[in-house]
C-alpha cells in the first residue's frame, strides 16, 4: 500500500488518475481508517490531501461559504458566519460522529463516503449546495444531489476530487434545520433523517421551501410534494400534517438492524415535521 | 491480645461499631496510573522474540469440519506456528472439555466466529495474511439460534447425549438441563387469587460490554516453564485450564494479572490464554493475541437469551397468592446453569405460600455463554416484576406498597430454599417509597417503574498475605484481579484492623506463585471474601506484634492489647508502658524475632444476600418510541459500605448496563445464523449523553456472616432496571411492553397497534 500527500491538488489528480488498483482519497479518515479496520478494503493507493494548499479554509464567496474538503465538523461548528448563515448544514455535519470524530471528520467526505445515512448530505441538498471538482479534464462544479449515485458509490469520475462544497447567498427570513432519528443520543447512524430549508415573507407565510429526506433510500430524496404542502402556509397544523404525509408517501427504506420499513416511513415524517417548525423559527416565524 | 468476633452471632453490634477508615472516601490507589496511562492492560506487554498470534474462525453457524489443511500457511514467510485442536489435551470433565472446544473447535462449529485455526506470526499482518492460505472443508449442518425454536422436535441436534440433569419427558435433545424450585400447593394459591395474570416475555442475550477486548501474552520456554500475561478476572482459573490443556503442571505456569479494563462476569473464562500457551510451545517464543471487537462480540460472552411464562395470582388488597415462572434460556452451544440461577432468583424478593419455579437450558448455535453480572436473574427477576406492576395497575395498588406487604424478612422461607437470615428488603423499600423522587410529579408521556432486585451472592476460596515493614507500612497481597475497587477496600479494610492510616498501606494483586489459590473475581465474592481473609490476616499480625511487645516489656502476651495501631498494656501492667505502635514493633522485629507478617487462607461462606430497589422516570416519544431516562435511583443493601463511592459506582454501573438491556443492546441474527451487529455502532450500551445522573442510595444492614457486615454489591444493581424501566416504559406509553430490549422500532409498534 502507498500512502502520499501530495502539496497540489493537480499532483493528486495525476496519483489517482495513474493507479491501476484501488486508491482511497483521505481526508479526515474517519470512514476510510474504519473501513481498514474492518479489513472492507485493502487500497493499493492512500492519498491524503490535507496538505494541498486551500483544503483546510472556510472562505467567504459572493455572500455564501466555499469550505475545503478537509475542513472539519468542529472548524465549522466554530464559524460564526457559516452557523449564522447556514446552521442546519452545521448541525448535520456536527451530528456525525463524536467529539473525537467531529476534529476529523469532513463534509466533502461525508458526501463521498455515499452513505445513505450521511447527516450532512440531506441537510446539504436543501441547501442547494454546490460540489467543485478538480479532474484529469479540468475543473467543474456539480449539485450535491448528483453526487451520491447509490450506497457507497458516487458520480465522481477516475481521478476526480472534490477540493470544496459552496453553500450559497441566501435571502433574509430564511432558516433550515436537520433532525434524524437514532435510538440512543449520540454516535450513531440514522435510521431516518430530514432536511428542511425555507424562507418567508414578512407576514410569515412560506414562500420557498425544500425538503429531503436521508436513510429511507438508496440515496437522499428531494420531497417536491412536502415542500408544496407548506409553501403559502404559515405551516398551520394542516400544512404540517400534509408534509408528514408527503415524506412518509416518499419513502423506499429497507429492512435491516437499524429499522424496519414501516419504522423508518413513519419516523421519516415525523423528522421533516419537526424540523419544518425548527427552520420556520429560524426563518424569523412564529406560531 | 485482640477480641475475637464471633462470626454469625453480632449482627446487631456491627451496626454500632464506630469506623475510622471504613466509610470514608480516600482517593483510588490506582487513580493516577490509569489517567495517566502508566497502567498495563492486556495488550500492553511486549517480549523479545514475540510473535502475534490471529485465529481463523468459522463462517458458518453450525458445520462439520471436514480437513483442515495449513501447509500453505506453514509455508509463508514469517509463519513461525500453526495450532488447531489436534494440538491440546483431552479433558476429562465435561465442563472443561467445552471450554477447550470452545477456544479451538473439535469435529464441528458451533456457531458464526467460532474458533478453528490460530497462527503465529512475525506481525498481525502476516498472522493475518497466512489465515487466508488455510484451506478449512467444511459440511454445513441446519442451524438454530432461538430458545423456543431450538426446543421444537424439528429442530436441529447440536449434541447428543449433553443432558446433564433429570430431563422431563418430551424435551429434544438440545434440552440440555432442567431444574424445578419451589413451595406450597402451586393450585391452591392460585384458587385463593382475586385476580390472576399471566404473561409471556422475552429478552435478548446481551454482552458485558467490557471495553478492553481480550488480550493476553504467553511465553513457554524448551524447559517446560511456562508465563501467561492476562487481562482476566481470576488469574488462577486462567492458570488451571491452560496448564491442563497444554499438558503442563500447575506450578510450571506462572499467570499475572494486568490491570483489567472492564470483566462483569465475562472474563471468568479463558478464549486466547490455551491457545497462546500452545503457540509459544509450539514456536519457542512468546506469543500475543489480541482480539478485535468483532471478535469479542461473535466469540466471547454474552449472556443468555431468554423466553419466559410467568403468572401470578394476588388478592385485591395486594397479597400474593401464588406464583409461577418457566424460564427456558438459551447460552449458545454448550451446557450452563444460568437458567437454574434464573429459576433460584425469580421470586426470591417475596415471602410466598406457594411458588413453583421450573427453568430449561437450550442449546442453539450461538457463542457459549459467560457470566454476565448476577447471571440468569435480570431476566428472571424482570419478568416476574413486570407482571407485579400489571397486577398493581389492574388492582389501583401502589407499587411499593404491595412490595413491602409482600417482601421477604428475616425468617422467610426463600422461593429457592434457605430461609433468609438478617436481609435487607424491607429497609430498601422503606427507603424507596420516602424518598423524594417517588413523590416527584410526572410530566406529559412520562412514567415510573419500580423493581426489586435480588443477588446471592458468594463467597469462596480466598488468599491473602500481608507483611508488616520495618518504616511501619504494610504490604497486602491479594490474589484476585481488582474489577470492582478492591484494593482501595481491602487497604482499608487492613488499615481499620491495624488501627493505622489507610496511606500506610499498599494492596496489590500478586501472581499465581505469591500467594494460595484464589476463585475467580466474581458473584460480588471480593470485597466480602478478601476483606475477610485480609481481616484474619492482620489479626494474625497484630496477634505477633502484641507478643512482640510483651518480649520487650517482659510480661504476658496475654497482657497486652491492640489499641489504635499500637501495643498497649492491660490488666495490673495498665499504664506501665507508653503504647508501643506498629511502626515501633516494626523498626524493632528484626531484633525481636524477626520479620512481622500476617496471612490467612479460607473458604468462606456467609457471603449474604443482597437486595435493590430502583426507580425511574421515563418519558415516551410518541411519534418515534424513543425512551428517554429522565430520572433514576438505586436504593440497595451493602451491609457495610468500605469505600461508598466505589459502592455508588457499582450500584449506577449496574443501573446503566440494565437500562442498556432494556432499551437497545442485543445480539441479532440473520436467517443466515450470522451476528449482524458485531461492534458498538450497532450493538448500542449506552453513552453518557443517554443518562441522567443516577442517584445512589446505600441501606447498611449488617451481614453477620462478616466481621465489618459487609455484602457483596456488584451484582445486585443490574437486576431491578429492566423491570423498572419495563414498567416506566409500559405506564409512559400506555401498553404492556413484555420484550426486551423495548427498542424505538418495537415501542412504537406496541403503541400504534394499541389504538
């Protein structure tokens, strides 16, 4: 196995792009020191790329955050204007893992770990965040939505990083929220989770929403209809009651250790819910 | 000369005498070695020349092995030993022979993880490369690994001929013990009830959750002699099976024990210890093995699963009439008598005419079971105190009341047979119901459970040697691992008896070659059994020290009494000489007679029982049955509490691992017979943030089996919580919850089919 930490992200590019084998990406480690662990991979290339110039900073960007691929949890939970402008986005990301973890663990690698369960990635989708992506073919930008392709598997092509995610500009009176649901308090992986972001006009009637769902899906849902059933309400108890309705109509969970179907379908409801009101406030609203 | 107590005769003066040192709260001995990582665990020695050592374990749940073939294995660079079962000893005793089935499979495997190959490397990875060169053949067999199923005819045999006990009729052969308690006309007290109820419960086998996996390092020279580093809670155990199962005598094979980062019964048993024994035997050089937590969770422990019917008849002012459970538990591949120990326990809280307790041991294809904290009675205890609170519920009785109406005393014939001596019970429920928290108003979707809890407790081999040195301080040895904070107590203990500071004394645990034998740490034997023993040992001393001063002083050995850590005269000598203290005698042995030194060796018995009440608060999230613990308090029985706040310890410790086996923590299995959940991601005990701080209340009700009344209180404290969190839970919720763990999943099931 060798293991590199290239000072450029071309130079990254190029050991990627060249090996023949299984190569990993490391940034903070956290899933991939665990998958070795656990012996789920054997990587022929490691390369780590927390010494490439820009990876570690938080920097502001036409009234939204560019945040480097190997910026972690904590750095982000310690950013004033990025918990001001985006605290649903930050709370996801804080939520994964623990103390220890959130020193490591980042938010370009959360979403590349392609887990259905990844905190940060619904809470990034109704963020309308953006992926920016160095390549063998130069440089491009990419939903987050278009990441994920499936469990563990992303869009990203052979020698493909992502260097940053960019959360946007977003317009005065508006808030999101993240909420999962695990059975203990921490440290731990969804069972089911939602994403909530909105804005709204002055008199508290929402204008523009989105929502997702995580964990009830091969890989994040936008849910049109929950965010529909709230716009031009003041998210009275019938606009809420038809946003339960609409995610648990959404769903398509498994089966397995962390949850049944009939579970996760009810649970994921009940998260978009009660993050819909978290966002609402957040957004200036009252009820 | 000192004042002998008299064991089993001064209950009521232990609780007047006055302490010095016991009761009070110095801080631990072992404190700074363990926060600033001086202290070696399991995995913490290294050896010139060593070898780590991995094991190849079976995929499937249940096979026969055909061949096993090694040569390419052998063959790799760095390979220095390859060891199957072929390479150890045939026991004679049953018992025994399980234990080394189960570190190295023989003929079959009898569940996913099991043990089948171990190779020694010159590192992890090559240990580990090499096990992919092992060719094991394997014919897969049916398998089964649920209690009820694998009692059904259909079921598939694991081994014939294992029914150790009178097997009732039409019970198959996984049956492998049957064991019936009991008193009074079963019928009768039933016919006397107003209202009966009947239940059927289960619970899943949950792991002791130790945090350090084990580990150990074995060295064998061409001499014979052999060395074992262990992480374990009875190094003399360890010691007798991997001596017997290499071959070798006991006194050739000297075991330590490191410090140990967490037991709770289940390192009472041995896995890697034989297996790094035959491996340096085999290689000439010393041998490590670590286990992964994979490891740990698919090939140690846990304890057993249970399945349960339980009923209980009561008059409508809250009297027991009669009462009947039928544990059936199942502890993996080999015979155990948890199930008997579930079936002792059960009812053992209440004062009964007529009680009947039958419980059956299933084998199935699952990991042997270990010891897990009081074993067999949480889940015993559970289910009969869940049908308690239904019985209080349906009649409008408070809970505790229709406990104290109903408790055990002094004189109570048990619903296992000894009538109980000077207990604890009542006290405890006393306690319970004046303290505030039961009086504390409950919120929306909240709800209080109660539960008793009841330990045997034991008491057995015990060792202990002290030497008494020239500066006045004073060395105890003794021979059993410290899981639960016995050196700070048996210092103490020895502290109290010579009349001098508890600084001036240092416990450790010595090896198998510095003292006599020693049971296993366990059954909450410690701090009673040594403390005993460490008691008569500094008697002995203090015994030669009195003498001592007589010599010097001239006059009668009989003439001198121990007072506050010195020698003083009594009788018409009174006042003749100043006290003449420990440090002085000391300083003077060598010229006195020489070296001062005290021991004591026993196989004590009057161990007392112990009991708990607990008390928690829930609060139900109905949309997502989520529980929260939004209070918690134990109230239980020590006796005499050496250092109370290693007994709070072990009383919220005991709390937390029951709430875990309640709430979320259990073994679960595909239809493949594989473990899905082996790690703590998703094998989930509790973290910190999950829990209030628990409340610990500490009842001294003096055991007159020891010289200070003391009780074991390990166990005890993980008995009450899955009933009193069952009954939260049920009142919260508004539905009977009757399985275990009350996972979000399986209460939001229960509440949304209750409507």
């Amino acid at each position: 196995m060798r293991f590199e930490s290239p000072d450029t992200i071309e130079q990254a590019v190029e050991l990627l792009n060249t090996c023949d084998g299984i190569s990993r990406l490391l940034a903070g480690g956290t899933d991939v020191l665990v998958q070795l662990r656990l012996a789920l991979v054997e990587p022929d290339l490691i390369v780590d790329i927390k010494n490439i110039a820009g990876m570690r900073n938080i920097t502001a960007e036409d009234g939204g955050f560019r945040i480097g691929a190997a910026v972690s949890g904590a750095e982000m939970g310690e950013h004033e204007g990025l918990v001001a402008l985006w605290p649903g986005v930050v709370e996801a990301m804080e939520l994964v893992g623990s103390t220890q973890v959130q020193g490591r663990a980042t938010l370009a690698g959360n979403l590349c770990n392609a887990s259905p369960a990844a905190d940060s990635v619904p809470a990034m989708v109704v963020a309308n965040a953006v992926a920016r992506i160095v390549g063998p073919n130069g440089t491009r930008d990419c939903p987050v939505i278009d990441i994920p392709v499936g469990p563990s598997k992303t869009s990203l092509a052979k020698g493909e990083v992502i260097t940053s995610i960019y959360l946007p500009a977003r317009p005065d009176n508006s808030g999101d929220a993240y909420l999962r649901f695990i059975p203990r308090t921490e440290m731990d992986i969804a069972v089911s989770s939602a994403g909530v972001n909105l804005t709204i006009d002055s008199a508290g009637v929402v204008t523009q929403a989105q929502v997702s769902l995580g964990a009830v899906a091969p890989t994040v849902l936008v849910v049109d209809d929950a965010a529909k059933a709230i716009i031009g309400t003041k998210l009275d108890d019938d606009a809420i009651s038809a946003l339960q309705a609409a995610c648990s109509a959404a769903c398509n969970p498994i089966d397995d250790k962390r949850g049944t179907v009939e579970f996760r379908t009810k649970t994921a409801g009940v998260m978009a819910k009660r993050a819909a009101l978290i966002a609402y406030s957040r957004a200036g609203g009252s009820k | 000369m000192v004042t002998e107590y008299k064991e089993g005769s001064v209950g009521a003066e232990l609780g007047q005498r006055e302490f010095k040192v016991v009761g009070t709260r110095p801080p631990r001995p072992d404190g700074v070695d363990k926060v600033t990582g001086r202290a070696l665990f399991g995995a913490d020695l290294t050896a010139p020349g060593m070898l780590h050592a991995t094991i190849l374990r079976s995929p499937h749940a249940h096979a026969k092995i055909v061949s096993i073939d090694t040569s390419a294995a052998l063959a790799m660079d760095g390979v220095k030993a390859v060891v199957t079962s072929d390479d150890f000893v045939k026991q004679g005793g049953s018992g025994n022979q399980d234990t080394l089935d189960n570190c190295m499979a023989r003929g079959k495997v009898f569940y996913d993880g099991h043990a089948v190959v171990a190779v020694a490397a010159t590192s992890v990875m090559v240990a580990n490369a090499a096990l992919k060169l092992i060719k094991v053949e394997y014919e897969i067999l049916p398998h089964e690994t649920d209690v009820d199923a694998a009692m059904l005819d259909s079921a598939p045999v694991l081994h014939a001929g294992r029914k150790f006990r009178n097997i009732p009729e039409g019970n198959n052969a996984n049956v492998s013990g049957f064991w019936e308690f009991g008193h009074g006309d079963i019928d009768e007290g039933f016919a006397k009830a107003d209202i009966i109820v009947e239940r059927s419960f289960k619970t899943a086998a949950t792991h002791q959750g130790y945090i350090e996996p084990h580990a150990t390092l074995a060295t064998m020279g061409p001499d014979g002699r052999g060395e074992i580093w262990v992480s374990t809670q009875g190094h003399y155990m360890v010691r007798d099976l991997s001596a017997a199962f290499v071959g070798m005598e006991t006194s050739q094979l000297r075991v330590t024990a490191a410090e140990i980062g967490g037991g709770f019964g289940g390192k009472t048993t041995v896995y890697l210890e034989p297996v790094a024994l035959a491996l340096s035997k085999k290689s000439g050089r010393p041998v490590k093995m670590v286990m992964t937590r994979e490891e740990v969770f698919r090939a140690s422990g846990p304890t057993t699963s249970s399945s349960t019917d339980v009923k209980i008849g009561m008059t409508k002012d809250g009297r027991i009439t009669a009462g009947q459970a039928k544990p059936r538990y199942q502890g993996g591949a080999y015979p155990n008598i948890t199930a008997m120990l579930g079936a002792m326990t059960a009812f053992a809280s209440y004062d009964l005419e007529a009680v009947q307790t039958q419980a059956w041991n299933v084998l199935t294809n699952r990991p042997k079971q270990a010891a897990y904290r009081a074993p067999g009675a949480p889940m015993a205890i559970y289910t009969v105190e869940s049908v308690i609170d239904e019985l209080c519920q349906k009649l409008d009785l408070d809970p505790i009341e229709v406990r104290l109406m109903n408790a055990a005393k002094k004189g109570t014939l048990s619903s296992y047979g000894p009538t109980f001596d000077e207990i604890g019970l009542v006290a405890t429920l006393e306690a319970a119901k004046a303290h505030p928290h039961y009086a504390a108003p409950l919120g929306p979707n909240q709800g209080r459970g109660v539960s008793c809890g009841f330990w045997f407790n034991f008491a057995g081999n015990t060792s202990v040697s002290m030497g008494i040195n020239e500066d006045g301080t004073v060395s105890v040895i003794e021979g059993n691992p410290d899981i639960g904070g016995s050196r700070a107590s048996i210092s103490m203990m020895a502290a109290e008896e010579l009349g001098i500071p508890f600084d001036k004394v240092r416990t450790i645990v010595g090896d198998t070659n510095s003292i006599g034998f020693n049971d296993v740490t366990d059954g909450s034997r410690v701090t009673f059994s040594v403390g005993l023993a460490t008691i008569k040992a500094a008697r002995a001393a203090i015994q030669n020290m009195c003498g001592r001063a007589a010599q010097v002083w001239g006059i009668d050995a009989d003439a001198v009494d121990w007072v506050d850590g010195a020698a003083v005269p009594t009788g018409h000598n009174a006042g003749e000489f100043p006290p003449m203290t420990l440090a002085e005698i000391a300083a003077d042995s060598a010229k006195t007679g020489g070296p001062i030194a005290g021991h004591h060796e026993v196989n004590a018995d009057g161990a007392g029982v112990s009991f708990g009440v607990h008390l928690v608060d829930v609060e139900v999230d109905p949309e997502t049955g989520f529980t929260e613990i939004k209070r918690y308090t134990v109230f239980q029985d020590a006796g005499k509490a050496i250092h109370p706040d290693y007994v709070e310890g072990q009383m919220q410790g005991g709390a937390v691992q029951g709430i875990g086996w309640a709430l979320n923590e259990e073994y679960i299995y595909g239809e493949d017979g594989k473990l899905q959940n082996a790690g703590f991601l998703d094998y989930r005990i509790p973290v910190a943030s999950d829990l209030p701080m628990i409340d610990a209340v500490i009842l001294e009700i003096p055991n007159p089996g020891h010289p200070y009344g003391v009780r074991g209180v390990g166990e005890t404290g993980i008995v009450p919580p899955l009933a009193a969190v069952a009954n939260g839970v049920s009142h919260a919720a508004g539905v009977r919850m009757s399985e275990l763990p009350m996972s979000p999943p399986r209460i939001l099931a229960a509440i949304d089919g209750a409507k």
